[in-house]
C-alpha cells in the first residue's frame, strides 16, 4: 500500500479486502519510545496483515526494531532486537464472540494510526530491566573500578554483631 506513513488508514476497508500493509519507520519518528533510549537510531519494521474477525476488522500487527538502551548495570549502550506481534480486533470493549488471544481498539476504525500502534507494540516490548547478557561485556562507569581495594573495603556494619552480643 503506497499511503503516506503519517496518514491515517481505514481498517475496515483494508480488513474486507484482506491487505497486507508493510511500513518503515524510523526510531526518531516515536516521540514515548525516544526518552527510554540512549540513541535516537535505527528503523522500525512494521507488518500489518488485515481481515475480518467475524463481524469486526482485525489486524496481525508484527513489529521490528533494533534499538540502543542503556544497560542498568554499566550504564553503557546496549544493543538490542524488539519483536512484538498482536492480534488487534476492532471492537467495543464489551463485545462478544471476539477471537481468542485477541486485544480490542477503540477508536474509529475507520481512522487507524498504525504509526501510534506500532509504538505501543515498541514500548510493550521494551525489557524491564535492559542490560547485557551473561556473555557480553559489561563494564563500570569511567572512574568507578579505578580505586577498587578488596583489602580496603569498607564495612559500615562489621561492628553490628560486636553489639547485638551485649
């Protein structure tokens, strides 16, 4: 489909029809993703398959990105693949018979903002805690290991149990 990223689509004509949208977005484009980033770069692929769900439009909403986070643990740049899929359904809140395993959006389907959806997807995907794996390097913040001295560790509760015998 060859509408403008930022143009709303009508998932109900799309669903009757059966068609597949694929979108690229660039990371920058997603205003609540970008403060939990270190680096505002990359692309998000998008994959928007349509069809009817009984009597509502549905969408398999498959989404891609690789970002830049910061580790937790170092505070350097961690590398990571977001990957998230969903089975939307057009729907009222309360309506019967949707599809198992499926969420419901609210809204007019008739104006769909994918771009808004796929960064829903992106921040549901986001790790709670992004850090290195067990396998990759993960160092100290500059200046934190220069002074380290397991011989000079200090122990603000060593004396603790001298006081808990009295």
């Amino acid at each position: 489909m060859s509408t403008p990223p930022e143009r709303p689509l009508d998932a109900v004509g799309l669903a009757r029809s059966g068609t597949q949208v694929e979108r690229d977005f660039p990371v920058a484009h997603f205003a609540r993703l970008l403060d939990r980033l270190a680096e505002p770069s990359g692309q998000v692929q998008a994959i928007a398959a349509f069809r009817q769900a009984g009597e509502w439009p549905a969408v398999r909403l498959a989404v891609t990105a690789v970002v830049v986070l910061t580790c937790q643990r170092c505070l350097g740049p961690v590398r990571r693949t977001l990957a998230s899929e969903a089975e939307l359904v057009f729907a009222d809140e309360g309506a019967q018979g949707l599809p198992e395993g499926s969420e419901t959006v609210s809204g007019d389907p008739h104006r769909l903002d994918l771009a808004a959806l796929v960064e829903d997807e992106l921040l549901l995907a986001l790790p709670i805690i992004p850090q290195h794996d067990a396998g990759e390097a993960c160092a100290l913040p500059a200046g934190e290991g220069d002074n380290l001295d397991t011989a000079e560790m200090r122990r603000p509760f060593a004396g603790l149990k001298d006081l808990l015998k009295h």
